[in-house]
C-alpha cells in the first residue's frame, strides 16, 4: 500500500535493529535442544557430571542472551509501533482536514472517526506483533526443521508430512477470515454512526422519550457487530485447534518411530526428546504464524481502509494564485448550476445570473429548500458549481486557490458551531491575532457585547461542548462576532439572525452599516422584515431566481416576492 511507504522509509532501520535481536533470541532457542540431547545422551548416559555441569552452564548463559535480546527487542517494538501509530494518525487528520465537502458527505463522518481510531489502531498492532513474534517465528519454523533434520533424517519425515498440511491450513484461514474483518469494521462504523447521532439529538430523543426506540436502534446495531465479530473469532478458534491437533499428531508419530528406533538401538532417547522439542517449537512457531497472520488479515481491511481516506482525490483544482483584484468584495455568478450528485443529479440551482457590487447589502429570500445555503456554499468553494463561472474580486474562483478565498470571506452558517472554550477564545477563532480591543469591537457590533458583560466572567465565560450553556440567539451573536473580528470583505449570513428579536436584529444591522460601509454583506433570512431594507433582494425559488431588486421594485415586479410579503406581514400589496 501506497501510503505506507513514507513509514517503511522512516522505521526500517529500528526494524531491522529488532529483526536482529530476534534472530539472536530465536538461534538462543534453537540451540537448547541440542545441548539437552547432548547432556542427555553423553553426561547422563556415561554419568559424567563434569559434561552435565559444562553444558548445563552454556545452556544457562544462552537462556540469559536470549532474555536480554527479547527485552531489548521489546522496548524496541513498543517505541516503533506507538510513534508510526501516532504519526499515521495526525497524517490521517491532516488528509481528513484536506478534503472536500463532497468526500466528507460520501465517506460519512463516523466512519472516519473509525478510520482514524480503531483502524489506525488494527494497523499499530499488527506493527507491533510483526515485531515481537513474526519474524521469530519463521525463523524458529525454519531453524528449528534444519535443526531436526540434522538430529536425525529418519524422524523428519514426519516433519515433511505435517508442515505442508500445516501451511495450507494457514493460507485457507487467511482467505476465509479476511472479509469477516470488513464485516466487522462496517459494523463499528455504523455503532459510531448511530452514537454520535444520538449524542448530538439528545436533547431530541428526550423531548420526544424515545429512549425505546434509541435504545433498540443501537442494540441492533450493537448485536449486528456481535455477530460479525464472533463469526470472524469463531473461524480464527476453528483453525488454531486444527493446527495444534495436526502438529500434536506429527509428535505422537515420531516418539513411535524414536521408541521403535531406540529399542531396536539405532537412536539415543535424547535425540528423541529434543526431537519432540524442536517439534514443539515448530508447533509454537506455525501457531504465531497464524495468529499473526489473523492480525495480518484484520490490519489489511484496516489499512485498505486507512488506504482509501489517503488516496480520495480532491476532485477540486486551482492554480496557485493570490487574489489580487481591484473589485474588492464584487460578487459574480454567471448561469451558475448546481447539484449535489454531480452534473447528472437533480439540479439545486439552476442557471443563476446575478452580480453583488462591492459594499452592497444583498437579501436572499425563498422558501425552505429552494437553495439559499446551497447558493453561498458556492462563493467559499466548499463545493463546486456544475455549470457556469463564479467569480470574486472579478476572478473566477476556480484560478485562485480557495484558502485566499476563504480569507477575504467571514461566513456564519445557519446551524451555529461553536467550540467549547472560553467566549474569547470562541471570537478569537476568526482571528488568531485578534486583541482584546478588536474582541470587544466584533461582540459590540454584533450585539453580543452586553449579553457576555452580564454573565460573572465576561469574556472568559467557558462554552460547554458546542455552547450547550448559551442560547440559541447568544450563539447566533457570538458566531457573527466571530465573523466579524476576520474583517472580512464579504459577509455571508445564512439566517444568522433568525433567533434574534426585531429590536435586536436592526440593531445588528444598523452597526454593521455603520462598520461595514465597505464590506459585501450577503444575507440570507426567512423573515422579510430582516432583509426589506437591502440594496438588492434575490427572491429563489426552487433554485431559479423568481426576483430580483429593491423591496419596492419587487412588490411591484416579483409575484413569489408579493405572497412572501402577504403571508408574513399580513397586508394585501398595494
Ligand atoms: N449536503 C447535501 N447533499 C445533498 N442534498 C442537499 C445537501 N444539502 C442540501 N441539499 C438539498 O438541496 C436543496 C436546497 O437546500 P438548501 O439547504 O440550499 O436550502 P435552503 O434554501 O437553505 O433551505 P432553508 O431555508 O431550510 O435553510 C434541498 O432540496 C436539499 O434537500
Ligand atoms: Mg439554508
């Protein structure tokens, strides 16, 4: 896998330093055996302690290598699977902060938070575990039949039945598990999914008392993930019995064929004994094997997983370009199209013309659903228009890259994000460098001011987790304020005022005159009254622009305009 290879380069070498101590580990292993068939067949068969006392003591230093090899190799693999582990993480979040509105929607973002959680995690043990046991394994597997083989060639024949048999029930256990494993991270996917969403509808569920309902939603999904995972370890617990019984039976056959071979004199007992020891080592080995190729098949569906987040192309191009313009702040969308599904979608909006001249207050007005958020998505590029050219400061956004965009716009989204923190640091999120004074300035004309100077803490008043201690309308002000400190040259309100009352609302919209006599200020609002007072109203209906002008121009003009008016004001038109 591709995205892997910056990681090999950077951790070969500590890999390769932990491959060498295991091969010490693994020959200190090996070599036991051996020297008990000698002290075995030589020491004790001619009762010479001196013999029993040499070898015993080589055998006791090479059991003290070996140790120390396997603690350094320990210390070696934690530290390499933790820093690759965190490091493929803040990889994976920076390539998660890279990607487009449209990848988010497609990816969903619980399955991200998997991916980025428990995936990373799959992968970071697999890491490890090839670090401690793999590459000891095979060797200890290989060693070990060499190591048999020239103890005796008449016994390895057993040796040549088993481990064929023995491999071939790996590879069909890797084969057979693998999309278990998928199976079972969708499964989390859709726990996190389903959590998430709760957590942020609690309120929801228990102004509604749905718990029943949550509850169950989340038990089918709980029970579904209990499934999958136990079909996946039950195959993996078929498999590893089999292996044992295969290997259980090669020993059984060859202390019949040593026991023969020994009393018709042809072998030492000893030489069956680490005979039955290698076995067993190999038996140990071929089990690691497999248990790290099960951690090998579940790191695989992982890291396709992790794999697939890392090659999502940004399907949105620019040139490196700054946006060096004399139009500061003009607005231009020329047949302008638009739908979520790409071109053959049903259409959003549908071939808008319009112009915002510089410092104009602009008003958008439409029903529910006839794509007003959609229409100012466009301007920060958050998604890209299907047809047409849009255009800020006179050039078309698709030259320029959107971060010198994304700077010149202050956008208040109709659903209010705040984070938890103080107010402050919440204003300041517009603005890194922002000052105290330039805080204040923003929350005055924002209205928010007066609010946050009641509370006991002022500025610093803490948000709970997406300002649940603020009201609906508090928050609007605090997001606009954030807004504004940016001094930005287009303002993008999406119904931003909606829960602020009229007095409130003129309030806002006289400071910003008076502020923002340069600034483009696009806003969008439900209520006529939020609006009347624009240099230019765009009526949408239904993605196409049903009006266009002042407020009196479209009472006249603009039929869609005249029933918005009668319905919330009450009044016939004149
Ligand atoms: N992320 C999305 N993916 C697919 N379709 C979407 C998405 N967001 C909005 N839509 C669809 O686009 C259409 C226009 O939505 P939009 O949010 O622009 O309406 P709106 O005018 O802002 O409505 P409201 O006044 O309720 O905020 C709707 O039919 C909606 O279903
Ligand atoms: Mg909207």
């Amino acid at each position: 896998m591709k995205f892997l290879n910056k990681y090999k380069r950077k951790y070969w070498l500590p890999f390769c330093i932990a491959v060498l101590f295991l091969t010490f580990e693994a020959v200190c292993d090996l070599l036991q055996p051996t020297i008990m068939s000698k002290i075995v067949d030589i020491g004790v068969a001619n009762r010479d302690l001196n013999y029993v006392f040499k070898y015993g003591g080589l055998m006791l230093i090479i059991t003290v290598i070996g140790a120390l090899a396997a603690s350094t190799r320990n210390i070696l693999s934690s530290i390499v699977s933790q820093n690759f582990g965190s490091e493929l993480r803040s990889d994976l979040f920076r390539k998660i902060q890279t990607l487009s509105f449209k990848s988010i929607d497609k990816f969903d973002r619980a399955s991200l938070v998997t991916r980025l959680t428990n995936d990373v995690t799959q992968v970071q043990v697999f890491v490890n575990g090839l670090m401690r046991i793999f590459v000891k394994a095979p060797l200890l597997c290989v060693g070990g039949l060499i190591m048999a083989t020239k103890l005796n060639i008449h016994l390895a024949v057993v040796l040549a039945v088993v481990v064929p048999i023995v491999a071939i029930i790996i590879i069909i256990n890797m084969k057979v598990s693998f999309p278990f494993f998928i199976k079972v991270q969708k499964a989390l996917d859709k726990i996190n999914g389903m959590m998430r969403e709760y957590l942020s509808g609690v309120r929801v569920v228990k102004a509604f008392n749905r718990f029943d309902f949550e509850e169950n939603k989340f038990n089918q999904a709980n029970e579904e993930f209990q499934e999958k995972s136990t079909s996946a370890i039950r195959l993996m617990a078929v498999f590893s019995p089999v292996i044992m019984l295969v290997v259980n039976l090669g020993i059984i056959a060859v202390l019949w064929i040593g026991g023969i071979r020994v009393e018709h004199g042809q072998l030492q007992p000893g030489t069956v004994i680490a005979f039955t020891n290698y076995m067993t080592q190999i038996l140990f080995s071929l089990m690691m094997i497999s248990m790290v190729f099960n951690m090998f098949i579940r790191a695989k569906a992982s890291a396709g997983r992790i794999e697939e987040v890392f090659e999502e192309e940004n399907d949105m191009t620019w040139i490196e370009k700054n946006l060096k313009t004399s139009k500061k702040g003009q607005i231009e969308f020329e047949n302008v199209s638009f739908s979520y599904n790409g071109a053959a979608g049903d259409p959003v909006l549908k071939s808008l013309t319009f112009t915002c001249l510089p410092g104009e207050t602009v008003g958008i007005i439409g029903s529910t659903g006839s794509g007003k958020s959609s229409l100012v998505n466009l301007i920060p590029r958050f998604y890209d228009a299907t047809a047409g050219t849009i255009k800020v400061g006179g050039e078309d956004i698709k030259q320029i890259d959107p971060k010198y965009i994304r700077d010149k716009i202050a956008i208040v989204p109709q659903n209010t994000t705040l984070f938890s923190g103080t107010v402050n640091e919440n204003i300041r999120w517009g603005k890194e460098d922002a000052t105290k004074e330039e805080i204040k300035r923003a929350a005055q004309m924002s209205q928010a001011h007066d609010f946050i100077m009641e509370s006991l803490e002022g500025y610093e008043s803490r948000l709970g987790q997406g300002g649940v201690n603020f009201s609906g309308g508090q928050k609007q002000r605090l997001s606009i304020a954030r807004a504004l400190v940016k001094k930005p040259e287009i303002l993008i309100l999406d119904d931003s005022t909606s829960a602020l009352d009229m007095v409130t609302e003129s309030k806002l919209k006289d400071s910003l005159k008076k502020y923002a006599s340069s600034l483009t200020c696009l806003l969008i609002a439900q209520r006529i009254t939020s609006i009347m007072d624009a240099d230019k109203i765009i009526v949408l209906d239904d993605g196409n622009i049903a009006g266009m002008g002042t407020h009196e121009q479209l009472l006249n003009t603009c039929k869609v305009y005249q029933e918005i008016y009668q319905s919330q004001m009450g009044k016939e038109v004149r």
